[in-house]
C-alpha cells in the first residue's frame, strides 16, 4: 500500500514529527510505502521519500501540497493534524480547508485524519473546523479521550 503521509517531519521540533518517524517506520516494516509531504524544515538532503513542500509563508502552499499528493499516486492519504501546522494567515485551523475539498471530489484515493488534539470546549472556528474536515475525510481518527 502506498501512503501519502501528511506531517510535520523532523529536524523540525516537533511531538507530531517524533510520532510520525514512530508509525511510519512500523507501517514500513509492514510493507507500506510511504511517502512524507512535510514543511521546508522538515527532512534531510536527499531523504528517500519525503516532500519538504508546506512552505506557510507562500500563498498557494495548499496548492502545492494537492499536487505533490496528486503526483505521488497514493492509496490513501493520512494527514496527521494539529492546530497551527497547516495554517492558513491568522486562523490556525483552515489550511487544509481547498486540498482536503479538491481530493474528494477528484475521489482518486481516501483520505485519513488523525486528529492529535480534540478540545472538550472548541472556539466556533475549531468547531468548523471539525465538522468540515470530517465531512470532507473518509476517516477520522481521534487522540483524545
């Protein structure tokens, strides 16, 4: 199975980059193929695999994020998520908002949310955010009680 792996990635100092290296080195030794689109300070010259292409600071990142996901061909996209990490200017929630629209209705592959942080009480924009994403993922995985 090939996996296109949505994550901040390390160097970058990172929870969600250390628990990333973790699941996706057992889900190769499983036999996934697994493929990281990452932030620009994420991976190493020359890392087999990995798209260090989430640039925040460009209008258009997302956009770059959809094709490179499109371009590797994946069975199935896993996005791990964390509020901040796919930011869209000032709102912390958003960014994924056009790729995550654009991969369902192209229907090429599923894709897969595992949510790191789910708050009890959400502002109305992580509520939003919630209620969008899950419609527009064809899985959503929750760490939180």
């Amino acid at each position: 199975m090939k996996i296109a792996w949505l994550s901040s990635w390390p160097p970058r100092p990172c929870g969600i980059a250390s628990y990333s290296v973790d699941l996706v080195r057992a889900l190769e030794a499983g036999g996934a193929s697994i493929h990281v689109v990452c932030h620009t300070d994420g991976g190493v010259k020359n890392e087999k695999n990995v798209y260090p292409v989430i640039d925040l600071a460009k209008p258009g990142w997302d956009d770059t994020v959809y094709e490179t996901v499109k371009g590797i061909k994946p069975d199935v996209v896993h996005i791990q998520h964390e509020y901040g990490l796919y930011r869209q200017g000032k709102d912390n929630a958003s960014g994924l908002f056009r790729p995550l629209f654009r991969w369902k209705t192209d229907g090429v592959f599923p894709v897969v949310i595992t949510y790191h942080s789910v708050y009890t009480e959400m502002s109305l924009t992580m509520s939003a955010y919630m209620i969008v994403t899950q419609h527009l993922a064809d899985a959503g995985i929750v760490h939180e009680e």
